[in-house]
C-alpha cells in the first residue's frame, strides 16, 4: 500500500506580508506593526498623576484597567497639538501590558511584504532611531516604523 505524501509550500521570507498601522505625527508618518496594536480608539478620558516621566500625560481608564497614555509628540519633540485638533489613540501591547498612544490622525492599515523594510537611515535624529525599528516607502513617502518596545523603554526613561 502506498501512502500519499503531503506537499506543502512555504512562502519565501520576502514575500510575507505584514500588516502595518499607518499614522501621522506632525506633518511626519509613522507605523507599527498590526500585531502589537489592539485597538484605535478616539480621545479617552485622561486623568494627570504627579511624577511620572516628560511624555506620558497620565492614565485612563480601558477595559477596566487603569493604563499610561503617552503622548509621542513630547517624545519626537514636536510642538503641542492645536487645541481644535483631538488626537486619535492606538492601544498598543507589549509584554502584556497595555498603554495608550495619543497620535493626531489614523491614516490607514497597509501591507507590506518583509522586503520592503529597510534599516533607519543614518542622518535621522538620534532620538528618533533609538525608537525606529525600521522604514518603509509607500506611495512616494517615506514611513518610520516605530519599535514598541524601544518606544516604552524610550519614555520610561
């Protein structure tokens, strides 16, 4: 009796698609990879607490669950979002715990394959590669992909 033999096909790495979280900071465009965002949301309720570090701008209230929301326009030193402007909240997870990030707009979720990324440029500020995973180019611009964990580590700081 002769068995039949299952053929599988493995995608190459470079073709891999990956989803990506497209948002806009400033006039600039950043991204964060889809599997670490668990939810945009609109403005949440924010309550000010005394010492924490320059960037978060206090906790809210998510799921029952008291939460840190950072603002990243503090960390990527830019200038205080107009007062008419509300900004939009990605729910990012890293190592199981869920923070808040104040983005001005949501633009988009796209998908890009694995070779599509490139290492940070060398000219881009310091502080900003220290939290820049990678970049990408979609439709003639050029997208910083935020590393999570950097941006955590960044802003505990």
């Amino acid at each position: 009796m002769q068995t039949a033999l299952a053929t599988s096909y493995v995608l190459p790495p470079t073709s891999v698609k990956r989803p990506l979280v497209v948002f806009r900071i400033g006039g600039q465009l950043f991204a964060l990879e889809a599997t670490h965002v668990r939810a945009a949301l609109r403005m949440l309720d924010v309550t000010s607490v005394p010492m924490v570090p320059a960037g978060i701008v206090g906790i809210a209230w998510h799921e029952d669950k008291a939460i840190s929301v950072v603002d990243l326009r503090h960390w990527f030193d830019m200038p205080a979002r107009h007062a008419s402007v509300t900004p939009s909240v990605l729910m990012v997870m890293q190592d199981s715990e869920l923070v808040a990030l104040l983005v001005d707009k949501i633009e988009d979720v796209i998908s890009v394959t694995s070779n599509d990324f490139s290492a940070a440029p060398v000219t881009m500020e310091p502080a900003w590669r220290q939290v820049t995973a990678s970049v990408v180019e979609h439709a003639g611009g050029l997208i910083a992909v935020l590393d999570v964990a950097g941006v955590l580590r960044a802003v505990g700081q």
